[in-house]
C-alpha cells in the first residue's frame, strides 16, 4: 500500500467519525491478524529495527583497529626563485623549477595494548543492549495493539448499549404520553421520560466519538481501518500462576533489566579500554617512495626509489593526567550502570507487582459486574411489570434502567481492563512476543544483519590471531560481553475463541 492510498485512509478514518464504522469492511479481522500487521509495518518499530542494524557497524569499526590501512599520497611542487641584484641598473635573475613525490605506506597493527579488544567488546555490549530495546519496543507495540484492538471491542459493545438504551427510552416516553393522554399519569412522569430520553442521545453522541477516537488509535498502530474485530483470544497460556512466577521471569527476561545488564558489560569493558591507554602499542610500518624527480619535462629515471620497513614501537610515558582522568571518568560511569541494574530491577518488579494488582481487580469486577447486571435485569423487567399494575412510578423504571445500562457498560470496561492488564503484565515480564503470540508468521532476526558483518569488506584472514594476542596478552585479560539464555516460544498463540455453536455441541 503506498503511503498516500494509507494516508487518504487515515485521513478518511480521522474526519469520518462514526461514518467510518459504517462503511468499515464486513470481513473477520482477529487479534492475530493485527498483531501480524502491525509487526511487519509498525513505524516505531521499524525504525528501531534500523537504529539496532546501525550499532551492528560499531562492531565493524571496533575491527578496524586489527586490521591494516594502506595510504597513497602524492605532492606536486612548483618554485620560482627571483634574485635581485644592485648594479646593472637593478636587472633581477629568475630560476624555476618543480618536482614531485609518491608514497605508498602500509601499516599493520600487531599489538594495541587491549585497546581494540576491549572497544570490540564493548561494541558486542551495545549490539546485545540494542537487541534488547528491540524486544521492548516490540512489548511497546503490541501492547498498542492489544489496547487499540480492545479499545475498539470496548466501544462498539458501549455503542450498542447506548443505542438499546435510546430505544428503551424512546418507548418508555410514548408509553408516558399515551397514559398521560389517558389521564393515568402527570405531565411531570413525560417530562421525566423526555429528560432521561434527551441525556440518552447525549451519550450515544458521546459513544459515536468515543469509537471514532479508539479506531483512529487502532488504525495509527496497526496501519489499517479496524474492520469487523472478532472476540478476544485468551492470553492465560502465557499468564503465570503467581506473582513469584511473574518475578522469576522478568528476572531472567525482563528487556529492560537485560539492556542495562549489558549497559554495565559494555562500560566496564570501556574501563578496559582507557586503562589500555597506558599500555605501549607495536605496529609494522612499510613505505616505497618516488621523489626528487621533475614533472615537466616528466623522465621516470630521475625519481628515486625509498622502500622501508620499520616495527613502530610507541610507549606513552607523559600525558599531563589526560590517561588517568579518563580511567577514573570510566570506572564512575561503569559504577553508575552497576548501580541503575537495581533500579531496573526494582521499576521492573513496581510495574509486575502493579499490573498483577490491576489483574486481579478487573477479574473480581467482572464477577462482580456479571451478577450486578444478573441483578439489574431482574430489576428493571420487575419495575416494568409492577408499573403496569401501578406499584411503581415513571421515574423508579427510568432509574431501574439506569442502572442496568451503568451495570452493562462497567462490565464490558471490566472485561477491557482485565485484559489490558494481562497483556501489561506479560510486556513486564518480557514474554509479549512476537514468538509467543504469532509463531506462524516468520519473524525479524537482529542477529541476521550481524552475521553478515562478521566478515565483510575490509576483513583480512591474519586479524584473528592479532585479535587473540590483543585480548590475552594484556593483565587482566580484556573482559568479553556474555549473551543471555533467550526464553523458547510458548505455544500455541492467539488462538480464536470457540464459537457458540462449538461451545455448546457435546464432546466426543
């Protein structure tokens, strides 16, 4: 789809209000299938994806320093010489000439004191801490999408009760003006009907642009018009059981703890590498020189021919407190992230512990919403019936009413909220996945784009051994960034709740 067909559609979405649920496709559409789309087109995670492909190059650049670097380098020169002399009334003498040189040079580095190792390593850090930011941006997404796609279902079942409501109340009120024309009922019963009857259209305008809001959200998140949403699939497969099951988890998997575990990997490898700056760095070094020779008139036997070999050996000896200024900035810095490892953790078990509480609490409302609307049914049709038999006034069915409609919206935002919750609780616990709720659908590998680095343009077979020496000929041995276990996908993902006519036949 190109981006100006989808921008007439969202545009169309935003200005159309509830016409766009009208003319919105009669179509299926499941939460599998938004999960699906929006992870294949979403913006925000795109560009994450991007931003995780461009720190994969720091590992390449971290290379370089192994390997070698050849330079070309060529000078031309032009003089003229103006001598002036006193007597032979002032005449001045010129001379000119030119020359140029060429220079090939090759540098091979054969031992950095660490330096290059350690920046490898820390490069490896932040590869790792990218892909974690992957993962928890794709939580963030799909969170979107869980809430967007419920939002929707929220809406359009309050649409529906708000619309049954008008008609309740619209024949309420003719029933008010037929007793009232009878003389059964004051003119202040139909003006009661009337009012209740006005408030209902209110809301029902209210619901309409409440819908509109929830589908322009779910159509910025998924990138397309939600059509017809089918029921919510369960999530109770990926649920834990407890709330130390919740804990065990995010600590192993949590995103956000594990990016800054490799925040603290990469920092102290750094320390590594500003202490390396104190270590001496061996180098081979050989240059073939063309020089001295004139470019015009140009004869290549006048040039000279240089050729050098030389094993550079640089120890650093002085720099003025610039080297332990940046061990000490180094240590603090890797400190900070040390210490920021507890503070993930501790927002980490916050959010559990708050959307565990959030769980709970939208399961026992739904419990105790299903048997208040029980109740408010039984309520409202006894009223009805009683005010037949004129044990009941106008205004006791119009609260009866009331209260059946409060009772029937609270249970359906109840059902929202329970299942929002379970999502939430699942991103904190770094099992909203992509693994875990579309398994079929073939997923973005970071570690993809990585392996193609791992020898590219530039590499050359001897930087291994030189990278081994570089790492181990050092004390201490420069630190290497450690992978973490990734969780095995849970099946079988979201799948479509049973139809009524499935649920009810019997088993075999």
């Amino acid at each position: 789809m190109s981006k100006t067909l989808r921008g007439r559609l969202l545009a169309a979405l935003f200005t159309g209000g509830i016409a766009a649920a009208a003319a919105a496709p009669a179509s299926g559409e499941t939460l599998s299938d938004a999960v699906a789309l929006a992870y294949e087109t979403n913006p925000t995670l795109q560009a994450q994806r991007a931003t995780q492909r461009a720190i994969d190059e720091e590992y390449v650049q971290a290379r370089t320093g192994w390997r070698p670097t050849l330079q070309l380098q060529a000078v031309g020169t032009y003089d003229k010489l103006a001598i002036p002399h006193a007597a032979q009334n002032f005449l001045t003498q010129s001379a000119e000439s030119n020359a140029g040189s060429l220079a090939l040079t090759f540098t091979q580095p054969i031992w950095t004191g660490g330096r290059t190792a350690a920046n490898v390593s820390a490069a490896q850090a932040d590869i790792l801490q990218g892909r974690e930011n992957v993962r928890r941006v794709e939580s963030q997404v799909l969170v979107s999408v869980i809430q967007g796609y419920m939002d929707v279902l929220r809406d359009e079942e309050g649409l529906k009760i708000r619309q049954e409501d008008l008609v309740v109340l619209q024949k309420q009120l003719d029933e008010s003006r037929a007793r009232f024309d009878v003389g059964e009922i004051t003119r202040t019963d139909v003006a009661e009907s009337e009012a209740r009857l006005a408030a209902a259209k209110a809301l029902l305008q209210t619901a309409q642009a409440q819908l509109a809001i929830s589908r322009a959200n779910y159509a910025s998140v998924v990138g397309q018009n939600p059509g017809d949403l089918a029921p919510e699939p369960s999530l109770a497969y990926l649920l834990p059981s407890d709330p130390d099951q919740a804990f065990m988890v995010a600590e192993q998997y949590s995103p956000q703890l594990r990016a800054q575990e490799f925040a603290e990997q990469g920092s102290r490898a750094r320390v590594a590498a500003a202490r390396a700056n104190r270590l001496p760095n061996l180098s081979v070094q050989g240059t073939l020189r063309f020089s001295n020779g004139p470019l015009d008139p140009f004869r290549q036997n006048l040039y000279q021919r240089d050729e050098q070999v030389n094993a550079v050996l640089t120890v650093p000896l002085f720099t003025g407190g610039l080297t332990s200024s940046q061990i000490r900035q180094a240590i603090e810095r890797n400190n900070a992230d040390r210490i920021s490892i507890e503070t993930q953790r501790r927002g980490v078990l916050q959010a559990i512990s708050q959307t565990w509480n959030q769980l709970i609490a939208a399961r026992a409302n739904i419990a105790s919403d299903t048997e208040q609307v029980r109740a408010a049914e039984i309520a409202a049709e006894g009223t009805r019936e009683e005010l037949s038999v004129g044990l009941r006034t106008t205004i006791d069915v119009l609260n009866a009413d009331v209260e059946l409609r409060n009772a029937q919206l609270s249970l359906v935002a109840a059902r929202h909220d329970e299942y929002v919750a379970a999502a939430t609780l699942l991103a904190a616990m770094g099992r909203l996945e992509a693994k875990d709720l579309i398994p079929s659908v073939p997923r973005y590998d970071p570690r993809s784009n990585y392996r193609r680095l791992r020898i590219t343009w530039g590499w050359v077979p001897w930087e291994e051994p030189i990278g081994i020496v570089d790492r181990y000929v050092t004390f201490p041995p420069i630190p290497q960034a450690k992978p973490l276990p990734q969780e095995k996908p849970i099946p079988p993902g979201l799948q479509p709740p049973p139809s009524a006519a499935a649920a009810a036949a019997p088993k075999r």
